[in-house]
C-alpha cells in the first residue's frame, strides 16, 4: 500500500512539473537575412552599433519625419508594441527606427518625432547620419526592402514591416507594421520569448 501511495505521490509530481515547464516555443524561421554592419546616430546624438545589439533580440523599421501616410500609424503601432513588451516583463528587447530621409531628419527631429508617439528611447533608438544612397542600400541588402527618393517630391518609398532580429543580427521574420492589434503584438511577443528561451 505504501509503495502504491509513492508511485502515485512521483507520477503526479511529474504531471506538475510537466505543466510547470511549459511547452517548448518554436523560433521563427521564415526568413533568414543577415543584417550588414552599421554605425549610426540616434535620436541623442549617440553612436548606434549592430555590434551594441549583439546578444539582443531587436525589432526594426523604416520611418521618416515627414512621411504623411504610413509612418504615424507605424511608429504609434510600434509605441504600442513597445508598450506590451515591458508589460509582458521581456528584457534585453531594443527597437530600431531607421531613417529613410536622413538629410531631413536630425537627431533633434527624430526625438521630436518620437515623443510624439510616447516613445520609450531607453531601448527606441531613432537612426540617422548618412546618407541617401548609404540608406538605400542598407535597406536593400539588409531587409531586401525598397527605399526610394526621387527629386520631384519631399516623399519616401518605403516598406511598412516590422522586422524580428535575433542575438546574432539575423531578420527571422517580419509582421505588417501598419495594420496590427493586441493580438498581433501577442504574436510578436510569444517569437520573442522564442529567441529568448
């Protein structure tokens, strides 16, 4: 009787233990794009570094300060975003705003920008210092994303993604940046702890 009650008393401490580690999340993997190496300014005038993202799960964008269609609701969908990050209690998570219009956009205008969607630039690095085609071309061999100037107009063509990078500055997946709920930053959240587990 009593060695039935022990093996009884092991079998439901395994069931508890079971539930408690929880289930194994799935990175993602969709894709597989390896960030070039950059040195940029943010939005207080510091040195930005893929080397200072190195060990930390970031999310990128591109965005400019003048853009009047799809970058408020990108960078309100991002402070949303971060917003639901910290209240999910995830660390070592930055985000990255890149400048598609870097001679327009100052790192006194950036941090204008960014204040007015209640950014948190403890861990929101707004980018700039460089030029028209060095942003171009990042983009392109980076994020296999468009990014167009022409002269005839104050307007950029950009992509509207967020991207997920890893520890190692690998993109491994990519959300709409410009048509997202809770729900979507749910899905976000949960890649996160992926590459955090």
């Amino acid at each position: 009787m009593k060695e039935l009650r022990v093996i009884f008393l092991l079998i439901s401490l395994a069931i508890v233990l079971a539930a408690c580690g929880g289930e194994k999340l799935e990175k993602p993997s969709d894709l597989d794009f390896e960030v070039k190496d950059f040195e940029y300014k943010n939005q207080d005038g510091e040195t930005v570094r893929l080397s200072d993202l190195e060990g930390k799960v970031w999310i990128a964008d591109f965005v400019f300060t003048n853009c009047n269609t799809v970058c408020p609701p990108m960078t309100n969908n991002m402070a949303s975003l971060q917003k639901n990050i910290k209240e999910a209690g995830l660390e070592n998570v930055e985000i990255v705003s890149f400048s598609v219009d870097p001679e327009v956009d100052s790192p006194k205008v950036l941090k204008e920008f960014g204040s007015k969607f209640n950014a948190d630039f403890s861990n929101w690095h707004f980018l700039t210092g460089y030029g028209q085609k060095e942003i171009e071309e990042f983009a392109k061999d980076s994020f296999k994303t468009p990014v167009q100037k022409t002269g005839q107009s104050d307007q950029v063509t950009h992509g509207t993604s967020f991207y997920l990078v890893d520890q190692n500055g690998t993109i491994v997946t990519k959300y709409s940046g410009t048509d997202r709920s809770d729900k979507d930053d749910q899905e976000v959240i949960k890649d996160i702890k992926a590459l955090q587990q």
